[in-house]
C-alpha cells in the first residue's frame, strides 16, 4: 500500500523522510496554498460572510504536483501544524483532492520523532472543521477591519496607512503606557543606610526601617541631615535575628508566550525571531551522521503538559546526571491556564539526552543559544524545589540617655542563602537576575553590639511604569487576554512594519503617526479598540474552536455595529492631525506666538494668528518625504551654525543615527555625528552617537579614525569617586542597571536612576 504525507515545510519533509519507509511518499505544501484575494474584500456580506478562497499566486505547480501524487497513492495523510492555521491548510489541500475524499485523513503530532509520527498514522482523524471555523473566522474578521479601516485611514490621516483588529489594541498599550510616563510625577525620597560590623567580619549594610515603630519616610535631604545627626554618636545593638526556611519552585516548561518573554531577556531576541528559530528547531536541525533530526516539541502552544515518558527521560537524566535527591519521587504536575489547548504540550526537547553541548557543533549560535534555554528549563521544570534560608537582622540605634520614645531608629538586613540548590543547579529565570545581590551577613547573636563604620544617606525619586519591552509587551498580552500564542510575534513586527512605534535601546515607543491613528481608532471605535471587547473574541473564537458558537454568528455581531461606526467616521468632516504644538518663537510679522502644525507633507510653523496672519515657515530639523533622512519630533533646537554655509544646523536621524546635517539641504550637505558633550577620555575629543549598519547604538570618539575609543554604554560627565576618571557609563546588563567606571580594573558601581529602566515599576520602598 503507498501513501502520501503532505506536510507544509520542507524541512519537515526531510526530518520525516528519515523514518518513514518505502511506502510513503512526502511533500510539502510550503505553507499556505489558498486564501483570500489579495486585491479585493473577498468577503460576501450579504450572503452570510462567505469568503472566496483563491489560490495563493505561485502555488498553482505545488497544487498540481500534490494531485498527481494523491492519485498515485491508496490513502493521503494531511499533516500540517498541529493548530487552526495547520487545520485551514489541511481543509484546502483537502478541497483540492475532492475526487480522493475518502482516502484523504488528518494527522498530528507534537513532535516530529519516529514514535510520535508513527502514532498519528495509526490514529488518522477526519479534518475538524469547528477548528478550519475558529480559523476562518479570525480571517474574516482581520481582513473586513483591514479593508474598512484602510481608507478611513488614507482619507483622515494619510495615504498608504493600514489597521488592523489586534494590533491596534496592542498600538493602544503602547500609546497609553507613553502617556502614563508623562503624566506622571517623580517625588524625591530619601534612604539611609549603616555600614556595621560584628565581632567578626565581614562588615555588613542596614537599612533605617522604622522610626518610632513608624516606616521611615524621609522626604528631603534636610530630613535625611537631621537623623545624621540624631543617629550620630548612638550605639547599634542587634535586637533579634530571625531565620526562615524557604522553598522555591521550579519555574513550569515553556509555553510560547514565556518562551518569548526569556528569550528577549536573556538572549535579547525579538518575539519573530525566537520564533523564527523555533520553527526549525521543531522542523528538523542536521544532526551530521544522525541526519535531519526534530529537537523541539511544537512551539506555538499555551499548555504546560508533559508526556509521561517525557517525565520519566528527564528523571532518569537527573538522577544521573545530579544524583537522585534532584528528582521528585513522582512527577511534578503544571496547571495550565483555562483557555489552554491540553491537547498540545509543552516546549521541551524531543529528547533529554540530547544535551546542548553534545551537538553544539552543529548547531548556530542562535539555535544552540535558544535551544539551551528550552533544554535548560525544561530539565529544571522536573528537579525539585530549592532550599533557601532567609535572614532578618534587627538592629536599635536607641540614645540610652534618652526617655523620649521619638528617638529610636530602627535598621534591618537581610539576606539568603542556599542550602540545596535543586533545579537552581540548571536554571534561573531572567527576572530573578534583576533583583538586588543578596549580602553575606557576618555570624551574630542578638544583644551584640555592632561598630558603626558608616551611616550614609541617598536620594531617590519615584519612577513613572517602564515602557515596554519586548517581554513586558508579550506578557502583558498574554494576561490581557489580547491574540494567541500564534500572533504573538506577529503583533509585534506588524506595529513596528507599519511605523506606529519604534524600538530604543530595546523598549518601545509610540511615534507621532502612531498616537495620531490611535487616538482617531479611540475616539471613532471605542468596542474595536476596547481591551475587555478584544479578549472576548479570543474568547468567541476558542469557542466555535469547541463548537460551542457558529462562526457566522460571531462574524455578523461584531459587524454590524462596526460598519455603522465605520460609515459614521467616514462622514465626519476634516483630516485628523495631532494636537498644535507651542513654541517659544514669535511670529516675524504680527509678533504672535508660532506653534507647530500638521500638514500634507509633514509638520511647520505657523502663525497662532490664523488666519488674520497666515505667516507659515518650515520647522527646523523637518525634511520632505523622500530625501531619506527624518526630522527629530520633540528635539530642542542645536544652536550651532553649518561651518561651511553659516546656515543653522538641524537634528535629523538616518540610517547609522541621530546627526547634525545644515538646514540648507540639499543645496549645502553638511552634516557631521551628534555630539555627546562629553570629552574622549584618550585624545579629548568630542564623544559622539553612531549605530552600526544592524541598528545597534555605541558610541565613539569623534576623531575616528586617528582615536579608536569607542563603547556600546552611553558615557555620562561624572567623575569616578574611587580611581578619579572622567566619566563613568551607564551599564544595562541582565543581572544589572548601574553607572559603573570606564576602566574594567576599577570596578566602581553605583545605582543608575533613570525613569522607565526596570521591567517592574519601581516603587517607594
């Protein structure tokens, strides 16, 4: 008997190739073969919404050489991604061979490994179509939002721009979240901190707790000098030393919201990429004299269940590998949240005994870097907990002479230690190598009396919520409800593709154009753009997954209302053009203030006058569309003159940057890196800001090529306490955020305050 197996890659292909016999022929659909038109709405909906499916253009020969080898075979197994998208795909390869129907089955597997595929040959099913429904749905939807919102955009913003269902909702996280660091308001605060020592070293740090059983609250530095001196001369007396067992739990395997989120923290990979290199660990990696091999289980998944033999491998590798005390006796059970797919499972590797660094060698860099992190977590996900033990040091600094209650202070310390590793011994997540270093306390008994070596005070200031990263962004999807673990990664290239955010030194930010479509979105479709509304269709949309609602009836409820609102915005009167901008420049003719104003070809002076006075002028730094260079929105003005020309130079960013060109361009191209104001600490020049031809800033010596200094911290005028240097860098690591010294055999560090720097909003501690 000779069947076919078609999946939709050709690396798929080829890992299968090796374990299936001679009796089954393998071909690839290379991904999608139909869809909707490409140049209409191909959605009819007057007649119940039905879509009008064409073949994809260049697919014609795939679909030709799939029917000829369908006849040629007694039974044709579809085996497309185990998900909605595998199911369409299967349902139209499957409507292209409806001469064959009755040969033609669905298989799936989470893994491609000789057993997992030979099972789902065994067990073939019937296509699901309440599956192919939650899918054609989610298309119908995007592409009747896509198709109506487009020319509202073109002729209320600009021509060319486009929309669509999700990704609006996460633009809308973006520009609310920007907002918020605006509006928000930093207040100074104050911490004091002793230096003591024991009987023994070594010396250890405490921190002013509570004054007068009340947390301490020091508002100013006055406040803070007034306690110095109260404190001063006073004995420090440890009270109480409390310790506290504690376990820590391994964090479960990866599902591929979390995948995301570690790989951008501790690898810094974008959501496309770590998914790019997923898809082909899971496809099948060249393995030399092993060929191709599949070392991943499938990656688009929200469920953390393991197989059992899976569990059973990794118990067996641990007791071998760390010694049988690393193991549970049974096997540790993750919950899954409720919208989970259970039949899917976790992200692991198909095998435990396929250590990263035994096939390092065939591996790139990024595929064993990613590869590590699942096989890692996956191993630690099966350990036991971590043991560690918590120590609280209470101190009094109380004036013995005094009987005013007012006058005791009280510090603490604290500190951990680790008295059995457990899965710590293979893995820590990203967000723990944030948290502050926990200090080794010196061995004390309550009673003792501590030195005093220092008592230091330091400022602080509140900080507004971080703006997003990559992993903040994806997590915060995730909890709200907004896309699956599919669109993840699309979400985020697509807001970024179309301009409406942009990404610096690795945290996004929405753009002008972005806020100006997000606020007509806002204000014309409050449902489109509500969160809670958009978590319901994912809602709706898992359901007609379960057969619990008709797709039609999903389509036509949101709809309805949204065509109203669309033919309502439509008939509005007047572009929309982001808010008129004060300046402090007046005008050259009536003496009113000018302010900046939106336009056909971006952004310019104007009179406040209008249109009594219709003075206009063009905004310094702004540039026509097309000269491949754009303007600096928001930049102060560079008082600084073209010394070729004499004409003001401008701040303009291009492709390696932000630079300082003359505002007579093109007439006069002067133009010359920005500067830092900061001295090169090798030939005194300036310091300046480049990016290199990836998009990655450093910084360099303006001098170059005569001075190679150069870094990739942002240098900072700020004398070096402990060596004396002249500056010192601001140092963003995955264990730390800090100003440290330029020279490495230094080693000073200090903490880097600096609004929006942490993935955890900082609060007052």
């Amino acid at each position: 008997m000779k069947s076919l197996l078609i999946v939709e890659s050709p690396a798929k292909a080829k890992t299968l190739n090796k374990f299936l016999g001679s009796g089954f022929s393998i071909k690839a659909s290379v991904g999608h073969v139909k869809d909707l038109p490409a140049k209409e709405l191909g959605v009819d909906v007057k007649k119940d919404f039905k879509p009008t499916y064409v073949v994809i253009g260049g697919k014609e020969k795939v679909l030709k050489e799939l029917k000829k080898a369908a006849k040629e075979s007694d039974r044709v197994f579809l085996a497309p991604d185990p998900d909605r998208e595998g199911e369409a795909i299967a349902w139209h390869i499957a409507e292209e061979l409806n001469g064959d129907s009755g040969k033609v089955f669905r298989v799936t597997f989470n893994e491609i490994t000789e057993k997992a595929v030979t099972e789902a040959i065994k067990h073939p099913r019937r296509i699901d179509l309440n599956l192919v429904d939650a899918q054609q749905a989610r298309r119908v939807l995007d592409r009747l939002v896509g198709y109506k919102l487009s020319p509202l955009l073109w002729r209320k913003v600009r021509r060319g721009l486009s929309a669509g269902r999700v990704q609006s909702v996460a633009l809308r996280l973006v520009v609310d979240r920007e907002r918020e660091i605006t509006a928000f308001t930093s207040v100074e605060y104050w911490s004091i901190t002793a230096t003591l020592e024991g009987k023994e070293p070594p010396f250890f740090h405490a921190k002013l707790f509570q004054i007068n059983g009340q947390k301490a609250d020091i508002k100013n530095e006055q406040e803070a000098n007034g306690i110095l001196q109260t404190l001063s001369g006073r004995p420090f007396t440890v009270r109480t030393i409390e310790k506290k067992g504690k376990k820590r739990t391994p964090p479960p395997p990866f599902i591929t919201s979390t995948l995301q989120q570690e790989a951008a923290r501790k690898l810094r990979f974008p959501a496309k990429k770590t998914m790019f290199i997923a898809q082909q660990l899971y496809e099948g990696i060249e393995l030399g004299e092993e060929g191709s091999v599949g070392l991943i289980t499938y990656m688009r998944t929200d469920s953390v269940r393991v197989a059992a033999e899976a569990q059973q491998e990794a118990k067996a590798y641990i007791g071998k590998a760390f010694g049988s005390n690393y193991a549970p006796e049974k096997p540790p059970v993750y919950k899954s949240k409720k919208t989970a797919q259970e039949a899917h499972e976790a992200i692991r590797p198909t095998s435990i005994l396929r250590a990263p660094e035994g096939i390092k060698k065939h591996l790139s860099k990024d595929h064993f870097n990613l590869y590590s992190l699942i096989w890692n977590r996956f191993l630690a996900s099966q350990m036991i907990p971590a043991l560690l033990e918590q120590t609280t040091i209470t101190i009094d600094a109380v004036n013995p002479q005094s009987l005013n209650p007012n006058s005791q202070f009280e510090f603490r310390a604290t500190g951990t230690i680790v008295k059995f590793p457990g899965f710590m011994a293979v893995y820590i997540e990203g967000a723990d190598e944030t948290a502050e270093e926990e200090e080794l306390l010196p061995s004390l008994n309550e009673g003792d009396a501590l030195k005093v070596l220092e008592i230091s005070p330091k400022q602080h200031f509140t900080q507004p919520p971080p703006k997003y990263t990559e992993a903040t962004l994806v997590k915060d999807l995730e909890a709200k409800g907004i896309g699956r673990p599919s669109t993840y990664a699309t979400i985020l290239s697509t807001i970024q593709d179309r301009k409406y955010v942009e990404k610096s030194e690795g945290r996004f930010m929405p753009t002008e154009l972005g806020m100006v479509v997000n606020d007509l979105l806002v204000d014309k479709f409050p449902e489109l753009m509500d969160i809670g509304f958009t978590a319901k269709m994912e809602n709706n949309l898992d359901k007609i997954e379960e057969g619990d609602l008709k797709w039609i009836k999903v389509v036509h409820d949101f709809y309805t209302p949204f065509d109203k609102d669309i033919t309502e915005a439509m008939q509005s009167t007047g572009r929309v053009k982001p808010a008129d901008i004060p300046t402090d420049k007046t005008c050259e003719k009536c003496g009113k203030p000018m302010i900046i104003k939106w336009g056909r070809h971006g952004r310019f002076l104007a009179c406040s006058g209008y249109p009594e006075c219709k003075t206009t002028m063009p905004l310094e730094g702004q540039t026509s569309e097309g000269d491949g260079q754009k303007p600096e929105a928001g930049m102060p003005e560079i008082n600084e003159k073209c010394a070729k020309c004499g004409s003001p130079m401008v701040l303009k960013t291009g492709r390696f940057g932000r630079f300082l060109a003359c505002s007579k361009y093109p007439e006069c191209k002067t133009a010359k890196p920005l500067s830092t104001g900061i001295k090169c600490p090798e030939d005194g020049g300036d310091i300046v800001e480049r990016k290199t031809k990836r998009g990655k800033l450093f910084f360099s010596c303006g001098n170059y090529p005569k001075c190679k200094f150069a870094t990739w911290y942002r240098p900072v005028a700020k004398k070096c306490p402990k060596c004396g240097a002249g500056i010192l860098i601001e140092k963003r690591t995955k264990k730390e955020e800090v100003l440290a010294c330029l020279k490495k055999d230094c080693g000073h560090k200090e903490e880097l305050q600096s609004a929006g720097d942490a993935d955890t909003e900082a609060t007052k501690t």
